[in-house]
C-alpha cells in the first residue's frame, strides 16, 4: 500500500482558514484603536494573498 500525499490546495486553505479565525480571533478581543486593528488586519491580509500566491498561482505556473 503507497500513502499518497495530501491535497497542496487543501493544505493552503487549511492554512488560510487558520489565519483569517486567528487574526480575528486576536484583533476582536484586543483593545486597539480602529486604526491599529485596521492596520493589523490589513498585514494579515497580505500575509494570506502571498500563502495563495505561493500555494496556487505559483504552483499552477511552475508546471510544465
């Protein structure tokens, strides 16, 4: 029997999902002015289009 390897696109978005519940997760139960909340949730942001870019797109481009 051969153990195949889980799904990349599923890792990533296990990731992700990580990501968005953490970081909400930490910035509604932080007493932040709105702008340091924003600007926190907008680095998360980022930080989640380059776990996609990294995961999906770049996979997707690499291939031959």
């Amino acid at each position: 029997m051969s153990k195949s390897s889980p799904d990349p696109k599923l890792i990533y978005l296990l990731l992700l999902s990580l990501l968005g519940l953490g970081s909400f997760g930490f910035f509604s139960g932080t007493e932040l002015n709105f702008f340091l909340k924003g600007y926190g949730l907008a680095f998360v942001l980022q930080a989640g289009f380059a776990l996609l870019y990294l995961g999906v797109y770049r996979r997707r481009r690499l291939k031959p």
